[in-house]
C-alpha cells in the first residue's frame, strides 16, 4: 500500500508545518495551493511536499483535483488545520501490514474538535466522522459547496479506523464568527438552495432557538460547560443567518426567473 496525503491551502503559514509533520508516514505529500500570498508554499516544500499552484474552484473540486494529481492511488486527505494522532497513525500503519484485497474501499474516522482550551465531547461536534482515507479507484470528492464528503462508489465498503483526527479550526470567539459570516452561513445558503431547499419568514425566526436546543441539549453541548454554551450561541447565530441568506437568495432566484 502506498499512500498519498493530500493538502489544499490557502495562505497557510501558520498551519502547514504542523500539517505535514503529521503525515509524515506518507509515501507522498502534496499540496495543492490557491495561489497563497504568505510563505505556504515554501514551507510545504521544506517539509518534502510536492506543491502544486492551482486557482481556486472550490473546495470539494480543489480536493478531486489533488486526489487526481497524487501519485499512489491510496488517499489520506487533510485539512491544513487538522493533524492526525498516533492511535489514528497507528491505525494506518496496522492497515499496511494486511492483504489490500481483503480491506476495505474507504475509512472513516472521528475527528475532534479544541475549541477555548479544551477538547470538545459534545454539541454535534464529536465524533464528527470523516471519510478521509480511501482507494481513489473505489471513490470521489462528491459536488458539494460546502461540507464536501467523499462518495464511495455503490457497494463498497467502508469502515471506521480507532484514533482520531484533531482539529484546531477555530482560533477563538472572533475567528468562529468571521466563518460563519464569511464561509459557513453564505455557503450552507448556496447549498441548500442548490438542492432545491426553501425558507420562510417564519423558518428564519425559528431556525436559530431550534439549533441552539438541538447543539445544547439533544447533542450534549452542556457536557462543555461555557464552550458548550458559546457553541449553541453560534449554531444559533449561523442557523439565523443562513435562512437569512437563502430568503435573499431565493427571492433573487425567483425574481430573475420572472424576468425571463
């Protein structure tokens, strides 16, 4: 088994050090970088990752890309905030020693979050399960604005490795606003009004107190003590915002159909 670790980036400095160091283990690392304009690109190679230069598609097409531009057909994808553990590593290595015949397509694995200081256990964030490495033969990167997944094709299979992914996505309270009303609210908006999804005046007012209930109380948020609470504010806030958006968004859509 020969293994590729995949990177898209975007001004990354900070992060994809750390990034690379934790897939080390690769046979290959690359790097696909949108046209970064810190010194992503130079550290990544310092690190012995292959970078390729490529302008932004998306992040669902940025990451087929970088699984069609690999050199092994084994995948293990990456987000440059992200670094695998040593029980996750380990897991992987464990994989290597077996029949490939016998394994299977494609793996998931559990990823966590840390978030103000602490590693996150509850509001949806965790296990948080990822399919993140698998045989570019058996799948893809499926068309998704956001929250891009890989798609395995039909009947393959997938199974779930021990050892979690860590993820330090969030830096602070104002880094987590700045994503949700510049990435993950606008985004979420796109997506769901490309699958047909609509709102209300009505959803809008809705769609806030009910996400805060479900990240808080249904999804165990409160076993985070203050975090918890600060995350089921923002699901609120991001819930709020994204109907917002898509009632703009549909309003538009329906208007320039009456137009034409």
């Amino acid at each position: 088994m020969k293994i590729t670790a995949t990177i898209i980036t975007l001004n990354e400095a900070e992060n994809i050090r750390a990034a690379c160091e934790s897939v080390s283990w690769a046979d290959e690392i690359l790097v696909v970088d949108s046209e970064s304009i810190d010194s992503t690109r130079e550290i990544a190679a310092r690190c012995g990752a292959r970078v390729i230069v490529k302008p932004w598609p998306g992040f669902a097409a940025q990451k087929q890309f970088a699984v069609d531009s690999a050199s092994h057909d084994w995948i293990f994808s990456l987000d440059a905030d992200e670094r695998v553990s040593p029980e996750l590593q380990a897991s992987i290595a464990n994989l290597r020693g077996m029949n490939e015949a016998t394994l299977a397509g494609g793996f998931r694995v559990a990823r966590r979050a840390f978030y103000l200081g602490r590693w996150i256990r509850g509001g949806g964030w965790y296990p948080d399960y990822q399919l993140r490495f698998f045989d570019r033969n058996q799948g893809r990167w499926g068309d998704r604005v956001i929250h891009e997944s890989v798609t395995m094709d039909q009947g393959v299979k997938v199974e779930t490795l021990s050892g979690d992914l860590l993820h330090y996505s969030m830096r602070d309270t104002d880094h987590h606003q700045q994503m949700i009303t510049e990435r993950y609210a606008p985004l979420g908006a796109r997506q769901m009004l490309k699958d047909g999804k609509h709102t209300s005046r009505w959803q809008i007012a809705l769609a806030g107190p009910a996400a805060f209930l479900r990240s808080f109380l249904l999804k165990g948020g409160f076993r985070d003590g203050r975090a918890g609470l600060i995350i089921a504010n923002f699901a609120w806030r991001h819930a709020a915002l994204k109907h917002t958006i898509l009632y703009d968004l549909q309003n538009q859509h329906r208007d320039n159909t009456a137009r034409e």
